[in-house]
C-alpha cells in the first residue's frame, strides 16, 4: 500500500505546487488536539497524508535515494560499530572508496590508501568534527592548556596577518575552503590556500557540499585541483547526487584523529568513533542504491544535464535586456534580477518615494516582490541570494525528474509574472 502510495505520488507530482502554498500553522486546524485513544486503519492515515500533508511540503526528490532509504528503514539496524551489524560498517567502507574513486581524491582520502571515509548527516556536522580533529592534533603536541593560543582563519586574511598572529603567540588552527558556495556556487582558489597552510601546518577542509559531485566528470575535476594538500573534503551525496537526506560523506587524509583508542585498538571500523552522535543509521545503503542504480555513466548524463538546463537558462536571461545574470554561473545555479535600467528606475523613483529607499535598495525591493509572486504561482520555486548589497533570484536545476520543458516553464513563469507587475506597477505610478 505504501509503496503503490509513494508510486502515485511521483506519478502525479507535476500536479502539485512546486513550493507548498499553505499558511502558517495550518496543520493544526485540520489535525485532532491530542492522539487517538483506538488505532487507525493504514487507508484513514494514508488519505490524512494526502489530503493534509502532501500540500504542505516542497515536490522534490531522487527514486533511487528514497528505494534504499526504504530498506534501510525497514532493516532498522543502529549501526554505531561493527559487530552490530557488520554490513553497515562494511558497506559505508566500500562507497566511500567508490565514490571517491568516482570523483578523483587522491587515494591518500581512501580506505585503500591510508584515509578513509565516512558518512555524517550534514555538513555542519563534517565541518565540527573535522575541526575537533584539527585541534586535537595541534593540542596533542602543545597540551591543552593552550587551548586559548587557537585561532581560526578566514580566507579573507593575508599572509601577513597570519604571520602577525604567530608572532603574537597564536597558532593558526583551521582554514575552510568551499568549492561550490550556498549563495552563489562560487569557488575558492584551493592550491594557494592549500600551500599557505601547509606552511604553518594548518588543517585545511574543503566544503564541496554542492559542488563535489560535478567532479565526477573530466571538465569540473579542475575545481578541486589542489585537493591534495587539505585534510579533509566533503560533500552532500544529498544535495546533487540524488541521495536521500541525510548523506554528508566526509574523507580525511589521516582519520585517526576522527578515532578514539578503542577504535585504534580494533581491526575493524567503529563509526560512533567518527561523529558526533552514537547511533547512526545504515546511510550507505542508499548511497550504493544511486550508483549502483545509475551507474557511473547516466550519473555524469544526468549531471551534465542539470548544467545545460542551467546554461539554457541563462542564455534565456541574457537574451532579454530587462534582466542580467548577476553572478558567474559554474555548476547549475543560476543567479539573475530586473537590471536598473533607467526607464524602471524612474518609475521606481515614484513607487517608493515615501520609503526613502537608494535607487539600490529600490531594485532590491522591486526583485524580492517579484520573486514572491513566482513562487505563489506554484509553478516553479526560486529562492533568493543578497550578496554585496545586491538582491538576486536563485534558479536551480538538479532534482532527478527535472527536464528542458520545466525550465523553460520556468523562465515563462518570470515572463507572466514581470508582465503582471509591471502593468500593476505602471497602473500605481501613472
């Protein structure tokens, strides 16, 4: 019944809203105050699901992530070391050499060289342990009552600054480089940060939370050129991979500083050792689902594709002289306003002259109304992005059923909706 239910559901989900359309706190207008005292039949529950909890989520998702994340459900093993299930373990071992593999890290990040790899939830949690890894490795040679000598670095700070800081009795701890940023895909130059650090034995992690997985073909494995002098790299199987959430896989050049000595002490892989929390559930295996499933070729293909979805969208902005693509497009990310041209800013000028709103300001306010009224349609869902005062909208493409057709909706949607305010808009100011 479930699965006949989830079957439907991605049958008939182009039917939906793209963004859910509900109001806050709906839920509870519609669902009883407190539980049912008998048990209900899977029919009555499944037809609450459709009825009151398909209209409030967003309609995207992979197939092949959610068929594994099924079985692993339905195992429901608590994977925290080896001896409680040892496929779990076994298996987690295996796709990160895989995937690895897939993406070129050097064998120094694998298993089968002298690292290793493992799966954590998200990348906030990759990101803590490897910096709790970072200082322990420091802390074992200067004891750790000088754990106050620590400092982080942001990319920002030049050479000298970092040599000023050692000078003044600090010591330079941790430095994150991202390939693939959430704002606005871009990329850090990842060889020079990798070479200023080694200097001053600084643990370098790269976030490819979004952008790791376009490594997997020729012409983006340039951007993780240098990957070689970090520590440790990650990147969202969940985010562009078609994984399931949640599915962060972590590698690191040296993990005995993710391990305790009980792991050290042990011929096999205790992952409780490896994160934060102690239970884990069996993530691998819907990681080996989508490659196994895919296979290495349609997952470049279908990769490749999100990209030439995104680059027709821009062609598509740039084609039209109201818009401009605000930000460079690498992967398949595509960041675009209403250009300030001077006839709209004239307009502009009257609309909010009570408002005491900069011509910038202006055009912000003028993209963020419009962004709302394409996502109110339901027929595409963008996000936005302000970066160096400058309000742009998000479009994206990389859920597993996108095609050429959707985007192409997308871009009639911003068509209609640009038309409509800009008649409403004209109507107000004349």
């Amino acid at each position: 019944m479930i699965i006949d239910f989830i079957a439907d559901y991605y049958k008939n989900v182009e039917k939906y809203p793209v963004r859910s359309q509900v109001e806050p706190g709906y839920l509870q207008k519609v669902l009883p105050e407190s539980a049912p005292n008998n048990p209900e039949s899977m029919e009555t529950i499944l037809q609450d699901v459709q009825q009151h909890i398909v209209p409030g989520i967003t309609h995207c998702g992979s197939i092949a992530g959610f068929l594994g994340e099924m079985l692993s459900s339905g195992f429901n093993i608590v994977g925290f070391n080896w001896i409680s299930s040892p496929a779990a373990t076994e298996l987690e071992n295996i796709v990160m050499d895989w995937l690895g593999q897939m993406i070129k890290l050097p064998k120094s990040f694998l298993f089968s060289g002298n690292g290793g790899g493992v799966i954590q939830g998200t990348t906030c949690e990759a990101i803590l342990c490897t910096l709790t890894a970072a200082r322990d490795r420091v802390l074992n040679k200067i004891g750790r009552e000088n754990i106050s000598k620590l400092v982080l670095l942001r990319l920002s700070e030049s050479m000298s600054r970092i040599s000023a800081d050692v000078e003044a009795g600090l010591i330079p701890l941790f430095l994150c480089a991202t390939i693939g940023t959430t704002a606005i895909t871009a990329v850090d130059p990842l060889k020079p940060l990798c070479d200023v650090a080694k200097q001053f034995g600084i643990w370098v992690h790269v976030d490819a939370a979004y952008a790791g997985s376009a490594c997997i073909f020729p012409e983006f494995r340039h951007f993780i050129d240098g990957v070689e002098g970090a520590d440790s790299f990650s990147l969202n199987a969940h985010k562009w991979f078609f994984a399931t959430l949640d599915c962060c896989c972590l590698w690191a050049t040296n993990p005995e500083y993710l391990k305790n000595k009980a792991t050290e002490s042990k011929p096999v892989v205790d992952y409780k050792d490896w994160q934060i929390t102690l239970s884990r559930s069996f993530r691998s295996l819907k990681l080996w689902f989508v490659i196994r499933n895919y296979g290495m070729e349609n997952l470049r293909h279908f990769l490749r594709s999100h990209v030439n979805m995104a680059r027709l969208f821009e062609r598509l902005v740039s084609g039209d002289k109201r818009f401009e693509v605000v930000f460079p497009c690498h992967f398949a990310v595509v960041c675009f306003r209403v250009s300030p041209l001077p006839v709209l800013m004239d307009k502009l000028k009257t609309k909010y002259e009570n408002c005491l709103l900069s011509e910038e300001e202006q055009i912000n306010e003028f993209n963020r109304e419009l962004l709302e009224s394409i996502n109110a349609s339901g027929k595409a869902y963008m996000t936005n992005v302000v970066l160096g005062g400058i309000y742009a909208i998000r479009f994206a493409t990389g859920a597993t059923l996108t095609e050429e057709r959707h985007v192409v909706v997308a871009w009639t949607v911003v068509l209609i909706t640009i038309k409509i305010k800009l008649k409403i808009f004209l109507s107000l100011v004349l």
